[in-house]
C-alpha cells in the first residue's frame, strides 16, 4: 500500500494540471448518502481553491467527515513525533476524492445531470402515463400481462422441466447424455454435423459460371430492389443515376476495388462513379435495397423450405472481423483477429439464409449487448421468433429482455457441464435436494413481481427506442449489487435462461436445430469473407465509420444478391420437381444452401454498359436431373 501512495505522488502534478480542473467545472448530483459525503468533500476542495490556499494548511475538523477510512489514515495524514495527527497529506487527499468521484460515478451514487452516459439510472426511463397510447401500439408481452400470471406459468414450466430431466436421466433416455454420479460430471456427445457438402458442390458444379454483373442485373430486374437507392437531393440533381452506375459503385464498394481501381476495370468513367456515390451511397438507401432484397427471397417458393422448424422461425446473430483500412473511431485492435492492425465487427442477424440487418461494432466491445438491439431494429418483413448464437450472446439480462418482447434466446452451448452452475429452481418447491443433478440456488419470485413497475419501465423505454440495449446493459450492470431492480432484471434472466437450459439438455432434436442455425450464418460469414477479399484482403475500406458502415452495408448486399440468384434456382427446380411429384429430389433440393458462389465470377472486367449477357433461368436448369 505504501509504494501505490509513492506512484499517487509522482503523479500529483498531472492530476492537479488535468483532473482538477474537470471536477471543479462539472456540477455533480447524488440522491444517495455515501455519494453527498464525497461531493461535500469535492465542494470544500473548491471553496479552498478559490480563496488560492493549500490543503495541507486547512484545521483537521474542517475535513468533511466519513471522507478519510481508518485503514488510510497513515497515508492520508501527516502525524507530528508523538504519533497525533497534525496535517493533510494534500496530493494524496486530492486524488483520493477524485477517485471515489469515479467510482461513485460508475456504480450510480453521482450522476451528471448535463450527461448522455453519467446521467442517473431513472432520468433514462420513459414516462409510462405519457407513453401510454405509443406503449399499446408496440404490444409488448410483458407490459399486456399481469406479474402473477405470467410467473405463475414460468416457474410451473420451470418445475416440469426440472422433474423431467431428472426422471429421463436416471432411466437413462438421455443417450446423449452420461453422468457420473461419483464425480459429479456430465459428458455430453454432440449432435453430428450435416454432410451436405458433397451435395451443394456437386449441384453448383453443373451451373454454367455467370459473371457477378450478369446475375445483379438479373435479380434487380425480378425484384427491382435499386429503386431505395434514392439521390440525397432529388430537387437539384440533374439526372436519376442509371441501374449500371448504381451497379459498379456498390461492387466497389463491396469489394474493397473503390471508384478509382472500379474505373480503370469498366466501362464508366471515374467522375460519373464518384457523383453515384456521394448522391445515392447511404445506409438509409442501402438498408431499404436490402429490405426490398430479403422480402423478395421471402416471397420465392422455396423459402419455406429454408426452414428448420415448421413450427420456429429461427434467426442467428454473430459479429464478424474485418480490417479496417484506415483508422477510424471503432477500429479497435485486436491481435487476435488483426495482428498488429486495427479492425471492427460487422455484427449481423441472419433468418433462413437472409442477411435481415448489420451493425458495425468496435473489436473492444461485447456482442452480447447488441443482440436486443440488432433483432428489434430488424425492418424487413422476416421475423424470426427465437434467435441463436454463440457463447458470446449470453448476458445477465439478455434472456429475460427477449422474453418480455415475445422472443426466445437460444444460444449452442459449448460445454453443458459448465451450464450446470447456472441451473436454478423455483423458491418453497421441495424434493431438489435428491435429484442426480441439484440446483444451485433458488429464484426470487417476490422480488421480481415487488419490482415489476421498474421493469415495466425498463421494457418500455427499449420498446419505444428512447435508450439502446447496449446502454442500458452497461447502465445496469455498473448499479449497486443491492439495486433491486437490478436484481429483479437478473433473477428473470435466471428463470428464463434456466428453462431453456434444461429443454436444451433434454432434446436433441433442439441441440441440432440450434447448431443448423448457427452453421447458416457461418456460411453466410464464408461468402460474405470471399466478397471482401476479392481485392485481396477481409476489409471494409472508409476513413470514417459512416464510410466503414456503407462498405458493410454494401457487402450486405451483394450476398444477398448472390443468396436471392441462387434461391430462384432451386424455386425454380422445386416447381420441376412438385409437378412430377418427385420425392427424393425434393429431399435434395432441401439440403442445398443458397450460400454458394462457386458458380460466380467476382473477378475480371465488368461490363456495366453495352453490349449485355442475359441470364435464361430455364436454360441454366437444363442441365440439373436428379431423376
């Protein structure tokens, strides 16, 4: 302890030259009593700078009290031969208070009123009476449902799981599943993968290889998906840009070439493809093209046949690296992922093949935090009703908010016996204590439906956008570890997170749906990999985020190019083959992934202008007999 105090005052000058100023020019608030003791302190600190005086000099009584700990005192005071305290050691009691400052600040007891982040916990949340009208049009599940009987129902579905998994483990139903009662450990086999590999290459082998221009122009004539990508000023540009030029500069986009290399590798001139981009590229634009895009796929025939479950929408969400090819505000480094360069994440939410929405997050920060966030932002008119993920999506809060807005959480665990210290039972339910597998604690009830006014808040504040998940996770989880309704928010994360846990050690069936999704947006991740490198590196070029985010957003869509090309062959074999009634190779055509581009060309000269190779959907399926 005494050399931490030796560093403080080597470093005394750099805190009076920065910190003071900071704190004597903000105006702090607290409503708590530990926080008004420190900023009684701060405000004597700047009465006595004000009068230019020396702490060191001031009485010991005029010290605020509760300020200075017993286990300090030696640090903090200066004692005379005798052993009394006669002085304040000033560097030292300066940067004491402008510590706990911060950590009061991080843990709620201080706020900023001025603040976007520092503000206080409450002042964030909605106005339930004056959002009454709006809160009723979102028909969010938790706001319509009364507490009891909504946990009535939880915590029986609990209580069922719970029995069942201990009967089905010890007559021993559970094959994928081994306990050994001695060491307390359960193995788990995991569900065999898809060999559907062979299948897809063989299938896209047989397709005649089309040049990537050739199949864009195709599907923006089924779906006319170009018609978003409206000009920033429409009453003075002088010309609506043509679908060739809308073309070449979201390929450049995408495929990291820019408008310069672009022009030197087509047929369009550099200044017509420079005016394209700063008139038409915009997220707003790109996100309506792929709006347009994904509810065309939706509308093909095979879509359904996309599906896992007839029953279960599924949806998948994983970030992505990328480099970052100049250093931008999220270009964080990772070195991991980056080596000595910087890079982002492109964080992605993906249904039934289909890319439905992007975000661009830093290396540095969790993904988990932008899992609500990503799926209630979704526009298009693909809903997924349970969404999947890696480890990486799981949080303290993450399952209950899903749960209150209608939707499931459904993460592949990587390890089930390390899910077992997360397992929890109802409270007053008896007959755990001889179960094989045992919880680890009990779920407060009364806490959660004591708090449901303040949860009510919470909901409705995420539902009608007034504050970002990621904001609030961060905001919940610096709150004291006695904040009720902090603990209320995670003690329904446990009861939800809890049930899904044990129907996922029950079902296999559900083990291999999850891992199915979770491998759709890792293929998704392989294609979307390919588009970026075709330049050569996985990157998204930009000097700001906003040009980063456009880079994104048109990669987006060019994979969702490729992903509605490919759908539309296999819709069009599937009307082949529902006509001849043809059952085997409607059982093929299942198991084919629209996520391919073996049969593409992303590379070479593209002819944007003139003379144009158009595809003829039924010659290019000419060739594919599965009879």
């Amino acid at each position: 302890m005494d050399l931490r105090w030796q560093a403080v005052d080597k470093q005394s000058g750099l805190c009076t030259k920065n910190l003071r100023p900071l704190a004597t020019a903000l105006e702090f608030a607290s409503s708590s009593a530990r926080g008004k003791a420190w900023l009684a302190a701060l405000q004597w600190m700047k009465e006595v700078f004000a009068g230019q005086q020396s702490l060191a000099k001031q009485p010991l009584a005029k010290i605020p009290p509760r300020t200075i700990p017993n286990r300090l005192r030696n640090f903090l005071l200066s004692f005379d031969e005798e052993g009394k305290p006669v002085g304040l050691r000033a560097d030292r009691y300066e940067f004491w208070v402008y510590r706990q400052l911060r950590k009061r600040l991080d843990t709620g007891d201080i706020y900023l009123d001025d603040s976007v982040q520092h503000r206080r916990f409450a002042d964030d949340m909605v106005s339930m009476e004056a959002k009454a009208d709006a809160l009723k049009a979102l028909n969010i599940p938790w706001l319509r449902e009364p507490a009891d009987q909504t946990l009535d129902a939880l915590f029986v579905e609990l209580d069922k799981q719970w029995r069942a998994f201990d009967s089905e483990l010890r007559s021993g139903k559970l094959k994928h599943l081994e306990f050994d009662p001695v060491k307390q450990t359960l193995t788990w086999h995991r569900p065999k993968a898809d060999k559907d590999k062979q299948l897809q290459q063989g299938f896209y082998g047989k397709l005649q290889a089309r040049d990537v221009t050739d199949v864009f122009r195709f599907v923006n004539e089924r779906c006319n998906f170009l018609s978003a990508m409206t000009p920033l000023q429409p009453r003075y540009a002088k010309k609506v840009a043509d679908a060739d030029s809308l073309m070449a500069v979201i390929i450049a986009q995408a495929m990291n070439h820019g408008n310069f290399k672009m022009a030197e590798t087509c047929n369009i001139p550099y200044h017509v493809l420079e005016a394209t981009h700063q008139q038409h590229l915009r997220p707003a634009t790109l996100i309506g093209a792929s709006n347009i895009l994904s509810n065309f796929i939706a509308s093909l025939p095979i879509f359904p046949y996309y599906s896992i479950d007839l029953n279960v929408l599924y949806g998948s969400v994983d970030g992505q690296k990328f480099a970052a090819a100049s250093p931008t505000l999220k270009a964080r480094h990772s070195r991991k992922y980056f080596g000595m360069d910087r890079g982002v994440v492109a964080y992605t939410l993906l249904a039934n093949h289909v890319a439905l929405q992007t975000q661009m997050l830093s290396a540095n920060q969790h993904e988990s935090y932008w899992v609500f966030d990503i799926c209630y932002n979704n526009t298009s008119d693909i809903r997924p009703t349970t969404i999947t993920g890696d480890m990486h999506c799981i949080n303290m809060a993450n399952f209950a908010i899903l749960h209150w807005f209608g939707m499931n959480l459904a993460p592949r665990f990587t390890n089930l016996h390390a899910q077992l210290k997360h397992l929890y039972c109802g409270p007053d339910q008896e007959g755990y204590d001889k179960f094989l597998i045992q919880p680890v604690g009990q779920i407060d009830r009364h806490l959660i439906a004591a708090e449901k006014s303040n949860l009510d808040h919470i909901a409705a504040t995420l539902g009608l956008k007034e504050m970002s998940q990621s904001v609030l996770v961060r905001k919940i989880c610096t709150l004291s570890g006695h904040h009720r309704t902090r603990k209320a928010l995670f003690e329904y994360d446990k009861l939800i997170r809890t049930i899904y846990t044990l129907r996922y050690l029950r079902d296999p069936q559900l083990q291999r749906d999850v891992h199915r999704s979770e491998n759709r947006i890792e293929s998704y991740h392989q294609l979307r990999s390919t588009i970026a490198q075709v330049n050569g590196k996985k990157e998204l070029t930009g000097r700001t985020d906003l040009e980063v985010d456009i880079s994104n957003q048109c990669g987006r869509l060019i994979a969702n190019v490729v992903i509605a090309y490919n759908s539309m062959l296999l819709s069009g074999l599937l009307g082949r083959y529902l006509a001849a009634g043809n059952e085997k190779a409607l059982d093929l055509l299942r198991r084919i992934s629209p996520a391919a581009w073996q049969h593409l060309h992303f590379l070479g000269h593209y002819a944007f202008r003139g003379k144009h190779n158009p595809i003829d959907l039924e010659a290019v399926l000419a060739g594919i007999d599965w009879e």
